[in-house]
C-alpha cells in the first residue's frame, strides 16, 4: 500500500491484525474470512474477532450467505467513520469526567492549596516542560482555550502539524490568530524552504491567519493567548533562543500570569507594529 495508505491506517488505532486485514480488504474487494487468513497470514482462530471488530467500528460491511463474505466501506467513508469514532470516544471519555471531577476536585484541591504559601515567586510565574511533544501538546491546549486571540512568534511555524485541528477549531470559534515569522535570510536552507512551504499552506489553508515577517532576530519564540492590559487574564508557552542545544535538551516556559502574559503581548506589538513587514512585501 502506498505510504499515504499506512499513514491513514496508523491513525485509526488497529491492532496489527485489524489493520492487516483491513488493507487487504481495501486491495480484494470482497472475500470470506478463511481466504483473507490466507492472504494475510492472520491465524484463522482470530481472523473472525478480527472482522468483527472492523465491522463494529464500520470500517467493514458483512454480506450474509454460506459462507459469509467481507467488503471494506468505500475509503471516504471510512475516513468519516474514522473521525466520527474518535469524537464519540472523545465525548464518552469526557462525560466520564464529568462524571467525577467533582468529587475529584474536592479531594484534592485543599491538599493543593496547602502549599501555595510555599511556592517561589519563580514557581508561582511559570512551570517548565520538555521541548517536543510536552510543548506541542501545551501549545494544542492554549489554541483550545483561547477565547479571542492567540499570537504566534516562531522562526518558520515548523511545529504547525501538530496543531492544525487545533488552530482551524479556534478560527471556527472566531479566535483571531496572528503568526510572527522570522525573515527567511536568517534561517537555515532546510528552515527556509520548510517556512515556505508552512506559508503556502497557510495561505491555502488558513487564510484568515494574519503573518507578517520580522527581520529582527529574535531572543524567545512561543505562543500567548487572550493578552489584557488589565492583568485579568491570558497565558502562553514560549522558550528562548538557544541553537547551540538540540530541542531534546530544551525546556518552555508555561505561564499563566497575568502581567507577564500582558508585557508579551507588549512586545509582541511593537515588533509586529514596527520592525516587520507583510509576507508579500
């Protein structure tokens, strides 16, 4: 199968199995359940929980007769079963908080706030988490959040994959997104042609995104949300420039002080005001 094929199938949570018989499925078309063991050398004790679980998860359609056989759903409808399974997962796992954040809460939180007296003033500021997934997971969470605008100061954006349903999901709430990118002579060939590729793709995909372009080279880069210069709110995740570590070595900052979220936006302002320039000038 073409990569983009496994890609597709790594996404939908199968076992080994499942999405064994599932490719070999989409490639055959229709066949009984000891042929398809066969072809794919899945024992012929398991091949039928196999089937079954694609079926239940509407991947696969039985056709009754003696014996049975199997045809895949047409790809984009698995596709959509795909996306609909894991919201519906989503929204079973969320009432199943529901369910006990309460009580949860209760039970832990005047444990928590015994040690608030406790905390420096560096801890009360902000925590710290490993460059990588932690941050990009942070991130993620700060575009779900955001309820009017979130403001990005990056070299080339190129962490935005991993944030994508996240970004389009606060556009449909109506978030504005500004994205400050550094000029491209100050990165590197392969950041300078991965930036180019992230502008065409948020020009196609994104439009609504304003990007401008800094030329200054920049001390920090990170993401802040929901900035007030009333110090009532906002947060944000941002890390300096240190290119002489690798990212694996790296920490962010998360904060969610209010003051300190309102002196990035500041900045963020006059850079994005005064030294930098639209992505087509």
């Amino acid at each position: 199968m073409s990569d983009s094929g496994d890609g597709f199938l790594s996404l939908l949570d199968l076992t080994e199995y499942e999405a064994a018989a599932l490719e070999e499925l989409l490639l055959l078309g229709r066949t009984t359940a000891p042929d398809l063991a066969e072809a794919t050398g899945i024992p012929k004790a398991r091949i039928y929980g196999v089937l079954d679980s694609l079926s239940e998860a509407g991947y696969v359609k039985v056709i009754p007769g003696r014996p049975k056989r199997y045809q895949p759903h047409d790809p984009s409808e698995i596709a959509e079963r795909a996306v609909a399974n894991r919201r519906h997962a989503y929204e079973r796992f969320r009432e199943d908080v529901e369910a006990v954040e309460e009580s949860f809460v209760d039970a832990y939180a005047p444990v928590r706030d015994r040690g608030v007296d406790d905390l420096s003033p560096t801890e009360d500021l902000f925590h710290v988490v490993d460059v990588g997934e932690p941050s990009e997971r942070e991130t993620r969470r700060l575009f779900d959040e955001a309820e009017k605008s979130v403001h990005v100061l990056t070299k080339s954006f190129g962490y935005i994959d991993a944030v994508k349903p996240a970004m389009r999901d606060a556009i449909e709430r109506g978030v504005d997104i500004d994205a400050l990118l550094l000029a491209p002579e100050h990165l590197s060939a392969e950041n300078e042609r991965r930036q180019g590729e992230i502008r065409n793709l948020l020009a196609a995909e994104f439009p609504s995104v304003s990007v401008r372009i800094s030329d200054r080279v920049l001390p920090w880069r990170g993401t802040f949300v929901d900035p007030s210069l009333e110090y009532d709110g906002g947060q944000g995740l941002l890390m300096v420039e240190q290119e002489e570590i690798p990212n694996h070595h790296r920490q962010a900052a998360v904060t969610e002080n209010p003051s300190f979220v309102a002196g990035l936006w500041q900045y963020f302002d006059l850079l994005w005001r005064h030294e930098s320039r639209s992505e087509t000038q």
